[in-house]
C-alpha cells in the first residue's frame, strides 16, 4: 500500500514536472516564461534590485517606496545636541554629501561650526547616487520633521546623467522603483503554483496594466536641476526654513592641476560615451556651463565649482573629493554660511535673508 501510495505521488510529481517545463518551453519561444519553475518565485528580482545598491553608499541601503533606496536611519547627525539657540541643519545631495565618505564635507563644517564657536546639530541625509529628484522628495518627507533652521543641497553631477533615473525623461522614477513595481506586476498574472502552465492557459491576465511612469519631461539636465532647486527652495520657505543650494566642484570642470594620478584617472573617465554617444567630458562641460549660468540668477545657489582652481591632489577619483578636498569645501559651505546671515537660528531681518546679490556667488 505505501509502495503504491509512493509510486502514485512520485508518477504525480513527475507528470506536473513534464507540463510544467512543457509550459515553460513554450513560452521561452514567445514572450518569456514566468518567474519560477513549478513554483512562482522571486530570487531573480531580488538579485536585480540587490545589484542597483551596489557601489551607491557604503552605508546599509533598504528599500524605500518613494525614494527607491534609502539609509537607516535616514539621517547621520553630527555637532551639538538639541536644545535652544542650537542651529539645526540638513545637509542633503548625491554621494559628495554621503556621510559614509571618508572626510565629507558635513563633518568639517561641524568642526568650523565648534571652533567658531557656533552650536550646531547637522542632520546629514546624502545618499550615493541620489539626484536632485530624490533630494525634493527626502526633504518633504523627511527633513521638514526635524523643523530645521537650514537646508543645504550640494549636488549638480548627478543630474547630468540623473544616475538613478530610469530614462532622462521620468527622473522622479528610478531603477529600484522600477523593479518593484514591474515585478508587482508581473507577479500578479501568475499562479503560485505552477506559474507556467497558469500563464501559458491565461489564468490572471490582466490583472495590472503595465506601471505608469508619469508624463513624459522633455527638459534639458540643467532644467530639470533648476526646477528642483526651485522647489526645494519654495518648500523651505513656505515652512519658515532657509535654504541654500551648492553647485559642487567637479573634476573635469573649472581651472584645477590634477596631479599625475588624478590625470590618469580623468583620461580614463574622459572619453567615456553617454547614452546619446557624447564624449564624457563634452557633456560635462556643456551640462556645467549651463548649470552655472542659472546657478548665478539664482540668489540662494553658490556656485563652488572654482573652489579647487590651482590646487592639486583633492579627489579620490574623478567625482570625489578626498579629505583634505571635502574639508575645503566644507569651509567654502561656512564661509556661504556666514556670508549670507545663515549661522544664526534665527532669521536677521535687517539682511538679505538669501545673501545679497547673486551675481557675486
């Protein structure tokens, strides 16, 4: 009896087996098979969305439904504790801003912020790889909580290419999100079981329509990083926070002697094509040009790019300082800082609450 009762499931087993792979040879000769053989899976998703984090922090990244990929905690805090008369910051950008880099700029502001003998609590909320679109999104959601004094946005390289973006024309959508949601869709038209045959013979078609990515944007990179700056600045105000926005120096760009290492590495990276075939470095410069013309006509933008001009060994590689290069830029950020009344909690109403004229940053 339990000879046959074996015999019977295994006879079982090896039947599903065969319509199974029967299915799923069939649909590999159209439109593809399912995720999963005899059972629905996920493992190839995960290891998509696993490989989008590598190289963007060396923090712990998780997943995040409005940004894609976010560290926890959401903010590395630096300086002073709470309390009144302390100066609250939030620093936000791409990976020049990431906390985990070694030297960044936050952590030498802080110390010119104790020697100068300012009070101060930074919140630093940068993330490798983030975009303009996403530093919009991490202020809104995030920053505004912490009911800061001061909103710092250092970025500009990252929007060339808009790193994350699933397409220079959905920049508020990246990969992470991408995949996540073209795996809920796709997973809704599957069975748990035996997701090919329920596939090949139609069983929850339709469930979801393909993700929908917004309309399509037709602005330049330069535009779309004008907009964002625009609207973080609005967002700040409208919340009593000031706000300042930094175009970051960049190798490649600018008067800079780069030391013989540095220049191996820029050769390296010069010539490499971006996705419309331009040469690295023309479109780097055209993208900063623009950039920088507009970064002027904005009172609240600090153009820093110049702030390396005749120096020499400041990056790490050619989109990162290294610690001596951060710890100028985080005195270049102070001295914006002070220039502009921004070190105090409180706003001084007899100055220019954006700090004068823009056509002297």
């Amino acid at each position: 009896m339990i000879r046959k009762l074996g015999t019977g499931i295994g006879f079982a087993l090896v039947l599903l087996f065969l319509v199974e792979g029967a299915a799923w040879l069939l649909l590999s000769l159209g439109s593809g098979p399912a995720s999963g053989f005899l059972v629905s899976r996920g493992g190839e998703f995960h290891r998509r969305l696993a490989k989008v984090f590598v190289g963007t922090s060396r923090g712990a990244l998780a997943v995040d439904p409005h940004l894609g990929y976010a560290p926890e905690p959401a903010f590395q805090v630096f300086g002073a504790g709470e309390g009144e008369g302390v100066l609250r910051i939030v620093a936000l950008g791409g990976s020049t801003t990431d906390p985990y880099n070694q030297g960044h700029w936050s952590g030498a502001l802080s110390e010119l912020l104790v020697n100068e003998g300012i009070p101060a609590r930074i919140y630093n909320g940068g993330v490798g790889s983030y975009s303009t679109n996403q530093e919009v999104i991490k202020l809104i959601r995030d920053a505004l909580a912490l009911n800061p004094h001061v909103v710092i946005s250092v970025d500009g390289v990252n929007d060339l290419g808009l790193v994350k973006s699933i397409t220079p024309y959905t920049p508020m959508v990246n990969h992470p999100q991408q995949a996540i949601m073209e795996y809920v869709v796709g997973s809704a038209s599957q069975s748990l079981f035996l997701p090919n045959l329920a596939r090949l013979l139609g069983s929850g078609e339709k469930i979801l329509q393909p993700p929908h990515w917004g309309h399509p944007n037709e602005m330049k990179a330069e535009e779309v990083w004008e907009k964002h700056l625009r609207i973080m600045n609005a967002v700040s105000g409208e919340f009593g926070i000031r706000y300042m926005a930094v175009l970051q120096p960049i190798m490649g760009f600018g008067s800079y002697d780069p030391s013989p290492r540095e220049e191996e590495m820029w050769e390296e990276r010069k010539q490499r094509p971006r996705p419309d075939e331009t040469p690295y470095h023309v479109a780097l410069t055209r993208y900063y040009e623009a950039a920088q013309v507009r970064c002027h006509q904005i009172p609240y933008c600090a153009d820093l790019t110049g702030i390396y001009a005749g120096k020499t060994d400041l990056y790490n590689d050619p989109r990162h300082p290294n610690p001596k290069g951060y710890r100028l830029l985080g005195e270049a950020i102070f001295k914006e800082l002070r220039d502009r009344g921004l070190l105090s909690p409180t706003r001084d109403a007899e100055s220019d609450p954006q700090g004068g004229d823009a056509d002297t940053h």
